[in-house]
C-alpha cells in the first residue's frame, strides 16, 4: 500500500487539527470548574464561619456565569445559590435583587416558589418592610396555593408585626 505525498500531508494535518482540538480549553467548562473549586473552598469552612471574601466571589462567580450562559440549564440554579449565599452573609438587598432577577428570567424555574418565599421571608426578618413581606406571601399564596410553603407562608402573614408574645398568646388561645 503506498500513499502519495498529498495523503500524507493530509492525515498528518487532520490529525493536528484533532490534536490542537482536544488541547484547546473549554472556557465555559473552566469556569464551572473554578465555580466548584470557589463553593467547596466556600463550604467547608472551619467552625461554621463563612469566609466573606470567599462568598463574595463566589457570588460574583455565579453571576458572571449567568450573564455570559443565560440560556445555560444551569443558570438558574447559579442564581438562586447567589441569592442563598447573599441571605446567610445578610447582604439581604443583593438577595432581593437576584431573586427578582431569577423570577423575571426565568418563571418556569423548579425552585422558582422557594425563591419569592424566601423574597418574602428576607423582607420580613432582615429588611422589616413587613409592607413588601406581605405583598410577596400573598403573591406567593396565589401563585402556589398547594405549595409545601404555603401553610408557612399563611402563617407568616398571620403574625406579620407581631411580636414573639402576642405570637405565643395567639397559640395559647
């Protein structure tokens, strides 16, 4: 079997085009990789301490995912564990705003109900807006009547303002 010159030089360059092929980065991959790598660093910290710097960049991280994969099945998710990250590191009005964002960009989200309660839930216990709570446990009430939250939800809007007494009284009655 011989081969000519130009079948030669043609697999040699297919085989480099593969070769240069496999070798070349994934950005996307990298950065879910580096995501990874930032929410391990993230969540197993020592004495249940969270690292601010570290949940700040993985916010950021998260974020930037998001704004450069919309369409990205995973994007959704990144969003709503921005919005978890910014709630147990109390920056609450970074939490409403992602969660406005993840319920405007994407309505059809599983965990799109857990998102407007928690939107709620952040109004309520750190912002005191018990106006906007209410607002958003009565969306939430409509929007997801049968919903695993939504007994939590009518009970909140039972003893919005209330104080942990007349919460109490309210119980013993």
């Amino acid at each position: 079997m011989t081969y000519s010159f130009k079948t030669t030089a043609l697999l040699i360059l297919i085989l480099m085009v593969l070769s240069s092929c496999q070798n070349e980065s994934n950005p996307k991959q990298e950065q879910i990789n580096a995501i990874n790598i930032t929410e391990k660093k993230l969540f197993e910290t020592q004495h249940g301490v969270i690292d601010k710097k570290e949940a700040a960049n993985i916010i950021h991280q998260y974020v930037k995912y998001v704004d450069q994969h919309p369409k990205d099945s995973i994007s959704p998710y990144y969003l709503f564990k921005a919005a978890d990250v910014s709630i147990n590191t109390f920056h609450s009005y970074s939490s409403i705003e992602l969660f406005n964002r993840l319920l405007s960009e994407y309505p059809d989200f599983e965990k799109a109900p857990q998102a407007l309660f928690l939107k709620a839930f952040t109004f309520e216990n750190y912002l005191l807006q018990l106006d906007s709570a209410k607002s958003e446990y009565e969306l939430f009430l409509s929007k997801y009547p049968n919903h695993a939250f939504a007994n939590d939800a009518q009970m909140s809007l039972d003893n919005l303002g209330k104080s942990p007494e007349e919460i109490v009284k309210g119980f013993q009655q």
